[in-house]
C-alpha cells in the first residue's frame, strides 16, 4: 500500500552537484600547479635550473597528469549525466552500485567489469 513516490526520482540528481564540486576542486589544484586554462607552467623565471628544481617539476608534471585526467573523468560523468546514461556501466549496461558511486562518483565501469579489467 505505501507507495514510496521518491523512488521515481532519477538518482542522478545529487551526483550532478558532486561531481561539479569536485571538478571545481581539480581545477583549483591544476590552476595551482600552474595548469589553469592558460595551460603550461608558470614556474618563476628566477629559479635557477637546479636539478632539484627539475625533479619538483617532474613531480608537478605527474600530479597535473593525474589530475587531468581525474578531471577529464569527471567532465565524461558530468556528459553522463547530461544524456542520462550517468550510473550505467560503459561496458555491460548495468547499474552501477550506489555505494561505489558514492566512493567514486566518475566511476564508469561497475565493480564487476572493473575488476575485469
Ligand atoms: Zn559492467
């Protein structure tokens, strides 16, 4: 008898906020590593070319990898949201575990795919 109307809701309408949290948050990260929208690095032409400047750019270089990529996942959860495919697995087509969208809301493969793969 009791029809819990909610359940008619799309889940996918909190996962919108999420993710553009946390794409805000990534392109914090990168414009602070001086990977912004200008792209490439803004280091201070004062800093002499030690090797050790060389490794923390190494490193920078890695992080900024890392987050574009997070970021680029995001972006394609964020389109999946859009079409209204958000919360299906690329691979098989079925539900992705809530709980795994909650521990990684850009997750495109479900569990089982994903560790598949
Ligand atoms: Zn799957």
């Amino acid at each position: 008898m009791a029809s819990d109307a909610s359940t008619s809701e799309p889940v996918t309408a909190d996962y919108r906020a999420i993710l553009e949290r946390e794409r805000a948050g990534l392109a914090h990260q990168l414009a602070e590593l001086g990977h912004g929208d200008s792209g490439g690095l803004n280091y201070d032409s004062n800093f002499a070319d030690t090797s050790q400047v060389t490794a923390e750019r190494g490193e920078a270089e890695a992080l900024a990898g890392e987050l574009k990529d997070a970021l680029a996942e995001v972006e394609a959860a964020l389109a999946r949201v859009d079409n209204g495919t958000y919360g299906r697995c690329a691979r098989c087509g079925q539900a992705i575990g809530p709980a795994r969208l909650e521990a990684m809301p850009a997750a495109q493969l479900c569990i089982t795919c994903a560790s598949r793969s």
